[in-house]
C-alpha cells in the first residue's frame, strides 16, 4: 500500500479519536453539572426553610428602641 494513503488514514483516525474524545468529554461535563430533580427540590425547599426561620426571627426578636432624650 502506498504510504501516502497509510498516512492519510492514520490522521483521519486521528481526527475521528479526537472528535469522539471531544464528544465524551462534553457528555461528562454535561452530566456533572445536570441537576436532578430531588436536588432542585431539596434546594427549593432549603430556600424556603430558610426564608420562614428569617421571618420567625424577625417577628419574634426584641427590636431595640432607641432612648429618647427630653429637652428642658
């Protein structure tokens, strides 16, 4: 076989290697950053837990007064 061709064919093997490496690569980067839908409720309910105990908080604290001086 001519070594011309053998060539060609090994950077086409090449090129195919890399392209699929690029793809799989994308797939797993993909993957790792999807949420599932149990994560994006837990996250959900988290922010609202969170909300209710800043509005329990606040309802519920003693707001400091300020003294108010009287003038003579």
């Amino acid at each position: 076989m001519n070594p011309y061709v053998i060539e060609i064919m090994i950077k086409e093997k090449q090129r195919e290697a890399l392209a699929e490496a690029r793809r799989l690569r994308l797939i797993a980067e993909y993957e790792a950053h999807r949420q599932t839908t149990r994560a994006k409720f837990l996250a959900a309910l988290g922010e609202k837990l969170i909300a209710l105990g800043e509005e329990l908080k606040n309802r519920y604290s003693c707001k400091p007064q300020l003294p108010v001086c009287k003038a003579s």
